[in-house]
C-alpha cells in the first residue's frame, strides 16, 4: 500500500514537471522574435534614396538661375549684361561731350568777338580752326560765305546748324537703344521661363523645386531688363534735354556773333 502511495506521488510530480515546461516554453518564445530582423528589400532601398535625393534642396543663387536655365537663358543673360555695358559707356561719353565747354567755348566766343570786333573776319575763321568743335563748325561755315553776302551766310549757317544738332541726336540715340533693347530682351526670358514652367507641369507630376526655379528665372531676366533700362532712360531723356538747351543758345549765340557781317569788310593779308 505504502509503495502504491509513494509511485502514485513520483507519477504525480512528474507530470507537474512536464505540465510547467510546457508552459513556460510558449511565454519563452515571444521574447526571443525581436531578435530576429528580415532584411529589407533592395527595390525599398532604392525609392528611399530617390526620395532622399528629391528633397535635397536646389541652389537658387543668381549663377545657378543664369547657368540653369540653357543655352538660351545663358544668351539673354550676356545680351542683358552687354546692353548695360554699352547703355553705362555711352551714358558717361555723352555726359562728357555734351557740355558748354565741348560745344560752344568761352575762349572761342572771347576771341572770335574779339576779331569780329576789329572787323577781322579771317581772323574769325583761324580762331574756329583752332578751337573745332559744333559752334566753330557753325560759324565756319558762316564765314566761309562771308563774301557771297549775309542771305547765304545765314543759310549756311543754318544748314551747319542742324547737321550739328543731327550729330548730337544721333550720339543720344544709342542711349534711347538700350533702353528700348533691355526690356525686350528682359521680356524674352520671361517667355523662355513660363516656357519652361510649362513643360515641367507637362510631365503631370512635376516637381515643385524646378517648377519654382524656372518661375524665378523667368522673374529675375524681366528685374535684370528693367534695372537695364529705368536709369538708361532717365539719363537719355537728362541729357537730351540738356542737349536741346546747349543748342538753342549756340544758334542765338551764333547770330549774336555773326550779325555784323552785314557791313564787314574781308580783311586780306
């Protein structure tokens, strides 16, 4: 009896054992699986860094908006700085030019009242060879004719007179070019920029960086033409109407100076 018990008891505790292996094993197993990780797919891989490399940010410095918009931005852009060169170089030779000193000098309108004062007609002309310019041009030619009599004097006067206001114009018509070229030129990349635009929306899932860059390139040729052009024609239409004082008082000045030809004599030496 006592042997059954003691069997009964070894079976019994046996069967415990397996019964709390059992469930120890399915509480074991979870904790294990973290430590297990599957390798990522490679076509995964490759989308992360094509994503990775879109939201890189583009350079939107001035040389990346010249050079990034093609053959034909980077045209417009040497155009646009060409034409500021030239408006810039002709702004300063007309500034230069265009003065009482360069047209009608003192020391030629002394001295040539001075001859004409001593009733030297020749010595006049010598004082105007000596000191060239518009005003001596002017009256050149006025005593040049001085023996033809005063109508023709007057009419050669004339003529010399709007040949040398013609010259002049024409110097301040390069101004007036540049200023009429920039914008034009600032408009042409603007239509080369929309293009663009355009064609970047045209692929149906465009990308806002480039789409941005190209609106910008086409804003920045029109501010490029407009900075071009807004003080290139405030300095053609300064001067130019310096220029239109400077030759109305050449011409009075030149009939102050040639009324008394009506009754010179030619002094010969």
């Amino acid at each position: 009896m006592k042997k059954l018990l003691v069997i009964a008891m070894m079976a019994l505790s046996m069967v415990g054992a397996a019964m709390a292996q059992n469930a120890a094993a399915p509480a074991a197993a979870p904790a294990a699986a973290p430590a297990v990780t599957a390798p990522a797919p490679a076509g995964d891989a490759k989308l992360e860094a094509t994503d990775a490399a879109k939201k890189e940010p583009q350079s939107t410095g001035f040389v990346a908006v010249v050079f990034g918009s093609g053959w034909l931005g980077v045209l417009l852009w040497a155009g646009l700085f060409g034409v500021g060169i030239a408006a810039i170089y002709f702004i300063v030779d007309c500034s230069i030019m265009i003065r009482p000193q360069k047209i009608m000098s003192q020391s030629l309108i002394t001295n040539v009242k001075s001859a004409m004062a001593e009733g030297d007609v020749m010595k006049a002309l010598k004082s105007c060879e000596t000191e060239p310019g518009p005003m001596a041009n002017i009256l050149s030619a006025g005593f040049s004719h001085v023996e033809e009599g005063f109508d023709v004097i007057q009419e050669s006067i004339g003529a010399a007179a709007d040949l040398e206001a013609e010259r002049i114009m024409q110097r301040l018509t390069w101004i007036s070019v540049c200023s009429n070229l920039a914008p034009m030129l600032g408009l042409l990349g603007t239509v080369q920029g929309m293009i663009m635009c355009f064609q970047t929306l045209a692929t149906g899932a465009p990308d806002v960086g480039a789409l941005a860059l190209s609106i910008s390139q086409a804003l920045w040729t029109t501010a490029g033409g407009l900075t071009t052009a807004i003080p290139a024609i405030t300095f053609y239409y300064s001067i130019r109407n310096n220029a239109n004082r400077l030759i109305l008082r050449m011409q009075a000045m030149t009939m102050e100076l040639i009324k008394d030809l009506r009754n010179v004599e030619v002094v010969n030496d």
